[in-house]
C-alpha cells in the first residue's frame, strides 16, 4: 500500500510498527507533539510505542520512514529505553483530545464563541520532512438525549485553547484514553496509566467506574494507590475500597495516616468494611496480613457439582480457585471448625453427586495468622501448593493465602515499576 503523508493522530493508535526487515516491533499508542508559541503549527516529535514486552518506548519521527493504512515502517535502531515525557511534549491523544477550545474560523460562525471538543489532531508530512499538526477535529458537546453533533475539522491558527498552561487545567474529558483502555487487562491498563502525566491519570481515575479502578488501583505501586485514592472525594474512595478484595484494600488503608484510613472504614459498607479491619489487626507480612478471608469455603454436605460451580467463579483468582475449604458452620469467615480442604483436581475426579466431607485432605497442615513470610514460603515449597489455610488456634479457618500475594511481599518494593524486558 501506498504511504501517506496526512493522517489524523487517533488513526495511528494501534496501528502495528514494522522495523527495517519487515518484523514487527510493536504498536502506537500515542504521538508526542511539541505546542510552540502562539498559534505556530505544532512538531510532531515521535511515536510512544507499546513493545510486546508491555514496555513503551519513544520513536522520534525522524525514524518514521512510511505511514501506511495498517502500519508504520521504521529505520535504523530506535532506543529501548522506556519512555519519559519530558517539559514541553505533549501526549496527542492522552492530553488533547477530549479538551475544551474554541474555534475563531470565519467559515464556522455557528462555532463562535462556544466551547467544543477536540475529537482529533490531524497531522501532515511537510517538504521538509517535519511532520506538524495542521488541523483540528472538533465537535459540540453532546447535550443530554441529543444527537451526536457533526465534526468540523478547523485549521490550527483557527484554534484557541491548545496551549500548555491551558492543557494543564482541570475538568478535561478523557474518552478517548477509557476507549483505548477498553478490553485490556487491569495490570497493563495501570502500567499505562503510570506513563500519563498526573492531572490525565486523576481524571481518568474519577472517570472509571468503581470496579475497573478497584482492580486497576491493586495492580499499582503503593505510592500511586495512595495517591490516585486520596484525590478521590472521601465517599468514591470508600466506594472504590469496598470494590477491591478486602486484604487489597487492607494493605492500601495501611499506607495512610490511622486517622484517614478509619474515615473511609467508618464510610464503607459493614460488610465489607469488618474484613478489611479484622485482616489489619494483623501485620501485612503475616500470614494474617497476606490472606484473603474470601477463599471457596463448602460446607460437607456440599456436592462436587456445586463445589465445581463455586470454583469456575470468574472473581477467583487460579490460585484460590485451585482449592476448597470445608468447614462447620457457618461458613464466612471466621468459621466454624476448619475439617479439611478438597483440591480441584480431585473433585475434577469425582462422581458429581459425591459430598466434599468424604473426599477431604486432612493430612495437610494450616498456616497460623501470626506465620511470619519464611515460615508461609517454606510452607508453598514443602507442599508444592498455590493456597494455603489460615486457622487460629481453635480450629476456625480464618482465610488462605494465595502465592500471588506472597510473591508480592518477597519482591522488590518497586518490582512493579520495573517492565519486563524478556532479556
């Protein structure tokens, strides 16, 4: 196919990049644009783009050799160094579009002196071989039970409000960056998100709904969940707690000041508030701290289909869902007499009229709460499991812990701020 040299920015993302020989690299996610003085036409300066590896690097347009339909083909050797956005760039999609400016084209009196948004930057190859932004997509806001408004696409000089210090100001849309995190896991949405400069990544933090934040915000580093919650008003961030699995929204409570962390416990539901205290009477490097008091707990009298039921759960994690625990009644945690666990891979075994309080593990031992973390690895590598039983003293199962949840204790504190390179 033949290149071309205008395209507009959103156009670009996700479209697969090529290096010299033809292999793929990775794909755009972003175009960096420097905005000059006035209403001179923007540089672009690069591409942000998503490696295979979930790393994002950034490739100066220099080493643009073609935009095509369905790709970007470069020279030379770019730098995989991950990508920083220095003083001065701008994130075409993540920062502009959803922007409120306003329009001073003669053409489009119907446009004067109102506010519209930036649907999308077209960009354009110049007979210097500098790409610019030349134009602007622009709509009216959408009233309530409206029609959508048609697009203008308006000349850059014709343009008010694309500055720096305007780009900096707060209530901008972000709909174009919710569409690009749509369908994409919560782990690599918050490695995203940890890329967009602060005012963006607070926006897009009040714009998710609760449960795609809770998960997104227990895929963040400590700093950044503290951060991203406390610029929440005080009943969201209670909102989005209750959202989170409880010994999640146990370690990021403990991050904050006692007196912060009880306001919001005070806000949340009981329900889901009363695990959360009980898991930070413990320390979080406990097998009290670590363990989710939501693991699959049977009663005997529970048959294999319906234990099989509970653990296709699509909310489990493969580590918690690899094992049941039967119990006394009642069976929410803190239970009744912990009598054994039941693996999956037995109950995949057995006759699905079978009751678990014939098929139950009882030669297995259980953590104790107050386990510290060499005592619960030990355990994972003497029984080669993936979940473990919490039981007090007097025999209630109070959790289990999950090896996901200790291998983030036994990482670095910024494990997650560190990509993987497949080096």
């Amino acid at each position: 196919m033949a290149a071309v040299s205008k395209v507009f920015a959103a156009r670009l993302a996700g479209l697969v990049v090529l290096g010299p020989d033809g292999e793929s690299i990775g794909r755009v996610r972003d175009v960096v644009i420097g905005i000059r003085f006035g209403r001179q036409r923007p540089r672009v300066l690069g591409l942000v783009v998503e490696l295979v590896t979930r790393r994002r690097i950034f490739v100066p347009m220099l080493r643009v050799t073609a935009v095509e339909p369905g790709s970007v083909t470069l020279t030379g050797s770019v730098s995989l160094r991950k990508f920083a956005q220095k003083p001065g760039e701008v994130l075409a999609l993540a920062q502009v579009v959803d922007t409120r400016v306003r329009v001073d084209d003669p053409e489009l009196e119907e446009l004067a002196g109102i506010d519209v948004l930036v649907v999308d930057l077209g960009i354009e190859l110049t007979r210097t071989r500098d790409w610019v932004v030349s134009r602007v997509a622009v709509r009216r806001p959408r009233a309530r039970l409206a029609r959508r408004a048609p697009v203008h696409v308006v000349e850059w000089q014709h343009v008010e409000g694309l500055t720096q210090a305007q780009l900096e100001q707060p209530g901008q849309g972000v709909s174009q960056l919710l569409a690009q995190f749509d369908g994409m896991r919560a782990a690599d949405v918050a490695n995203a998100m940890r890329d967009l400069p602060d005012k963006r990544r607070h926006e897009v933090a009040v714009a998710l709904d609760d449960e795609r934040l809770a998960d997104i915000l227990q895929e963040l580093p400590a700093d950044d969940q503290t951060d991203l919650l406390t610029h929440l008003e005080v009943e969201r961030a209670a909102d989005v707690l209750e959202a989170m699995d409880p010994d999640d929204a146990a370690d990021l409570l403990g991050e904050l000041p006692e007196t912060e962390a009880e306001s919001l416990l005070q806000l949340m539901d009981p329900e889901d508030s009363e695990p959360v205290r009980r898991l930070l009477e413990h320390s979080p490097d406990t097998a009290g701290g670590l363990m989710t008091p939501e693991p699959v707990i049977l009663g005997p009298a529970t048959t294999v289909a319906e234990a099989l039921a509970m653990a296709r759960n699509p909310d489990l994690t493969p580590s918690v869902a690899s094992m049941a625990f039967v119990v006394r009644a009642p069976i929410s945690t803190p239970t009744g007499r912990y009598l054994g666990c039941v693996h999956l891979q037995r109950l995949l075994r057995e006759p699905p009229a079978s009751l678990v309080g014939g098929l139950l593990d009882t030669d297995l031992g259980s953590l104790d709460p107050e386990d510290p973390l060499a005592t619960i690895t030990r355990y994972f590598a003497r029984y080669n499991l993936v979940v473990a039983p919490v039981v007090d003293t007097e025999g209630h199962l109070l959790g289990a812990v999950a090896v996901d949840d200790v291998l983030d204790h036994l990482l670095p504190e910024d494990w997650r701020e560190e990509e993987l390179t497949g080096e």
